[in-house]
C-alpha cells in the first residue's frame, strides 16, 4: 500500500495553487443546491412504487441500471466537462425524471429514467470531487488537519442534503392528505412545485467558481489518438479495481445502495403504506430524513480520521442490524398507537444509519483515493447505483422475508471486509511512521 505521509507531502504541493478564498461559502452553496433539487426527486422517488404501480417500479430499476453503465464512464465524462459543467448539466435529468410524472407512461418515464441515469452518475462524481478538493484546499490554506475538514464539509453538505426528505415528503404530505393521493390536481399541483424548486437549484448552482487547477475545457486535443482515448478511458474505470483497498470497501458501498433502495422500495410499500396509508409515505420519510440529516451532521463534526470513521459505522451497521431483524423475526401489523409509532421509529432507525454510510464513506473515499478522486467517486455510484437498480428488479418477485435475509447477508459480509481494510491501512500507516 502506498506510505499515507508521501501522499501528503504530494498533495501539498498540489494544492497550494492560487490565492486563498472562502471555501465555506462554496460548501454552502453545492449543499443548498442539491437541497432544492433532491427534496423534489427524493420525494417523488418515494412515491414511485406507491402511486405509479409496476412502472414506478421498473422506472426505477431502468434509472439505476442506468446510473450504473454511465458510472463506469462517469469519470473521463467529468474529465472533459469539468467538475462545475458537470454539475450543472446533471441537474437536467432531475428535472426531465419529475418533469415526466405529470404523463406518467411508459413512453414518457423510460427515456427520462434513461437519461437521468446518465445526468446522476456525472453529478454525483462531480459533487464528491468538488467536494473534497475543497476541503482539501481549505485545510492547507488555513494549516488544518485534512480529516477534520474533510469530516466537517461532508457533515455540512450531507446533513443539508439529508433534510430534502423531511421537507420534500412534508410537502408531499400536506398536498396529498385526506384522501387526495389518488387525486389528479393534487399530484399535478405537487409535481409543479417540485420543478420550480429544482429550477432554482439548477440557477444556484451556477454561482459555484470552477475548481482552479481541475476544470478542463472541451474534448482531448485532437493529437491524441481514438485507439489512446479509449485505452485511456479502459484505465480510467478499471485501474481503481486493482486497489485491494477498493475491492475491501465495495462491499459496503453496495450494501448503502441495498438499504437506500430497501427503504424507498420495499419499506414504504410493506410496512408504511399498510399502517399509514399512502399519505403516511410522507409523514414517515419526514422522519427517516429529519433523523438521517441530523446524524449526517453529528457523524461529520465526530469524523477526525480513520479510527473515528470505523467506529461511527460500526454503530450505523449496528442500527440497521437492529431494525432488520425486528422486521424479519418480530414485527407484525398492530392497530392503536403502537401501530402508528412502529413504523415512524424504524424510519427514524434507518435515517440514521443512512447518514453515518453518507457521510464516512465519502470521508473515506476523500482520505483514501487522494490522486483519482473522479474514479474512486465513480466506483462509489457505480455499486451504489448497481444494487439500487437489484433490489428495484428483484421487489416484484421476491418476499419480504427474503429481501430482509439478503440485506442481513450483505451487511455482515460489508461490514467484515470494512474492519478488514481499516486493520490494514492502519497496520501500513503504522509501518510508514515507524
């Protein structure tokens, strides 16, 4: 493995490029931008598989199998565009996806689940390279402790966009309440909304400056040749694989998909739904997003290194042990208050385990894949994306209790490899110092 203490002398050196500015202020606006933009997707993601049946279902798979060809590619696109481009034009397939669920059709939802497969998987390496550039950046010029920073910067942008839950699915909530679920003007006048609140976060993310030193402009030189590009290309997506540290750490970025998916998908069909109503969709992903949000901040600010990312998701894959054994081995459909506050503190449960996998694995992949951080981001939504789209196929023919047997699965075999790598690097970082 490569001596952690000779990657930062080389990063100094890389990055003491240009006169200092306010990096909180670009932390800011990358985190209300994607705020505005998700509390609209993530919200209408969450009715999907409720409101348009089978072809939310499939739309949703076709979206992530998307997301995971165009993540094998994802990397050298950003490349090309440059990190701001990039996250400008990814906005657009949000906007196209929401923009096709006031026609909901076959004929409408799979060319937008198409191409915002694409949009997503540019947007999301984009926004995990800006991201950590800037942290980078700002822990030398203010003489800070990379981890810190890197820690605090994704805490701030995950805990911000944490809350698109709470706020999307509350708005869900007032405008589908009473009955209204089933109804046209209410799902018309919802769907409105949320364009015009990813308009404005297309508009603000304009206002990001580029990445000094990153933003490449146009396409390869024409000197170099087609056979160059596309090997160039072939290492791009293939080299990170051969990282035993990326090999260790898939596991768990596949198993955060899982239980992404897992809960847009498989919880607010067969335990919200039945207890809450199609309207209680909203009030629970409140929840989940109000308690992911606030744990995203609280593990960002906690994260100071690799001990503390370790123990932090220990105790996430802890939490989320907990609330899938419940659901496989105890839980049943009650009436009263207990069959009202079950479903909404298992939401609670799952929001926060999704904000310690969002937040430490970005730390993670920002400490770790310091000098390829486009294709390390790219291998992330890659997996990610990948058992997204798998438990989005799987749903219409598979139980419950099988989904839950094969996410238990998934989570010991993740969090075991996970330990594996952080003996590892800490062993090597040791043998470096000493």
């Amino acid at each position: 493995m490569e001596s952690l203490e000779s990657e930062e002398v080389t990063l100094l050196g890389e990055l003491r490029l240009g006169p200092p500015r306010n990096r909180d202020r670009d932390v800011h606006i990358l985190s209300w931008a994607f705020l505005l933009i998700f509390l609209a997707y993530g919200a209408a993601q969450n009715l999907e598989t409720t409101v348009n049946s089978d072809l939310g279902t499939y739309s949703l798979g076709i979206l992530y199998l998307s997301f995971t060809f165009f993540s094998l590619v994802a990397s050298p696109v950003v490349q090309c565009l440059g990190l701001k481009n990039a996250l400008v034009l990814g906005t657009t397939g949000y906007w196209l996806f929401v923009a096709a669920n006031l026609k909901p059709s076959w004929y409408t939802m799979v060319p937008a689940s198409l191409y915002m497969g694409f949009a997503a998987s540019i947007i999301w390496v984009g926004q995990g390279t800006y991201l950590t550039y800037t942290a980078r950046r700002h822990a030398v010029e203010n003489y800070l402790r990379e981890g810190i920073v890197i820690g605090n910067f994704n805490g701030e942008f995950w805990g911000m966009f944490a809350i698109h839950q709470f706020i999307g699915n509350l708005i869900s909530l007032a405008l589908l309440k009473n009955g209204k679920e089933g109804s046209t003007s209410g799902m018309t006048l919802l769907f409105i909304i949320f364009l015009g609140s990813m308009t404005l976060g297309t508009i603000l993310m304009c206002f990001l400056p580029k990445m000094d030193g990153q933003e490449k402009e146009g396409l390869p030189k024409s000197s170099v040749s087609l056979c160059s590009s596309i090997l160039s290309l072939f290492k791009k997506v293939f080299t990170p694989l051969l990282d035993r540290r990326m090999l260790l750490i898939i596991p768990l970025v596949s198993y955060s998909g899982l239980q992404q998916a897992f809960v847009w998908a498989e919880f607010t069909k067969y335990v919200v739904t039945p207890a809450l109503g199609v309207s209680g969709v909203g009030g629970a992903m409140a929840v989940y997003g109000a308690f992911d949000a606030a744990c995203s901040l609280a593990a960002g600010r906690f994260t100071t290194g690799l001990p503390s990312i370790t123990l932090t998701v220990s105790v996430g894959a802890l939490i989320q042990a907990i609330v899938l054994l419940w659901l496989l081995l105890k839980y049943q459909l009650t009436s009263g208050v207990l069959g009202f506050v079950y479903p909404l503190l298992m939401s609670a449960m799952c929001g926060f385990g999704d904000g310690v996998f969002n937040t430490q694995l970005n730390a993670l992949f920002g400490l770790l894949f310091r000098h390829d951080m486009e294709g390390a981001f790219s291998q992330l939504k890659l997996w990610q994306s990948a058992s997204i789209a798998l438990v989005f196929f799987l749903s219409p023919y598979i139980t419950m209790q099988a989904m839950l047997v094969l996410m238990l699965a998934a989570l010991f075999l993740s969090v075991a490899g996970f330990l594996f790598l952080t003996l590892q690097v800490e062993k090597a970082f040791s043998s470096s110092r000493s």
